[in-house]
C-alpha cells in the first residue's frame, strides 16, 4: 500500500500476485494522486465500484474507490459499471499513454452502465493524465506551430485593419 501525500492509498488487494493489468492500474493512480491535485480529488470524492475488462482476453479489474483509498482487485465485482475494450487500448490507458476520456471519445473503450455511473466519472478523472504526456512531441511542436502562425495572422491582420480604417478616418 503507498500513501499519497494528499492521503489517498492505492491497495493493490492481490500484492505481488496481480495480474499486469491490475498492477498497471495502481501504478497509474499512485501517480496520478501523487502529482495532480485534481485526479487527487477526485479520488477523494468517489465512492464505488467501476471494472475496467480486457474484452479480448477475458480479463477484468475492479477499483473501488473508498473514503482515503482506492482498491485495485482482480476481477469484475456484478452490477458496478464497466470500461470495456481490446487488451492494448485498455493498457494504454492503464499505463498513462491514451487518457480514458479520449479512448471513449474515440471508441476505443466503451461503457456499460450499473449501479452509481458517477464513479465510472470519477475513476476516469483519476487515471486520466494530461494529453503531453501520451502526445508525441513531434505533434505537440506541429500544433503549437500552428497555434503560432494564425494568432500570428489574425494579429498582423487586425493591425492592418486599424491602420487602413485609421487613415481612412484622418482623411476624412
């Protein structure tokens, strides 16, 4: 068990029997409570029981999400709500590389609902992990680029409309 410093624990109920998804899945959220104060809170602030299943391989893990800890058990506890998809998606998510809400936007993961949907919300919020740190860097120098070049354009274009509509004025 390791303690956050924002007293939130990660139990991984198995130990050193786990199976790798389910050690992904702690390793992820000890991070995850450890160094953003949000995916903190949000761990914090559920409370329930969410299966994430590797539909392909049959496999299935349970967080359950209690006052000061999270448990990381192996497999699937009946009625709680499922994030379901092929082993490699569900490891990407696991492992910090593809943030869960993008995985479903995409259709990558999908979710079955049971009892008390908003943990399958807060467990999201709680292994989510910021786009730059599953981004290629390439992708990430291409959009700021980008981001660059049009604030560039829009800003030479709104100085070039001033100064035309300014002499118009002055000649006026």
């Amino acid at each position: 068990m390791v303690a956050a410093s924002v007293s939130v624990a990660v139990e991984l109920a198995a130990g050193n029997e786990a199976s790798g998804l389910a050690c992904m899945l702690a390793s992820l959220l000890e991070d995850n409570v450890r160094d953003f104060r949000s995916r903190s809170l949000a761990a914090r602030l559920t409370r329930g029981d969410v299966v994430l299943l590797a539909s392909d391989r049959g496999v299935a893990v349970t967080l359950s999400f209690r006052p000061g800890e999270i448990l990381v058990e192996e497999g699937a506890v009946p009625g709680a709500p499922v994030l379901a998809g092929k082993w490699l998606d569900l490891t990407k998510v696991c492992s910090g590389q593809r943030s869960p809400i993008a995985a479903i936007a995409a259709r990558e993961l999908r979710v079955t609902t049971g009892r008390g949907m908003r943990v399958a919300a807060g467990a999201g919020v709680a292994l989510s992990v910021p786009r730059s740190f599953y981004e290629d860097k390439g992708e990430v120098l291409a959009r700021r680029r980008r981001v660059v070049i049009i604030a560039s354009v829009v800003l030479t274009a709104v100085l070039v409309t001033g100064i035309v509509f300014g002499r118009r004025r002055r000649t006026r």
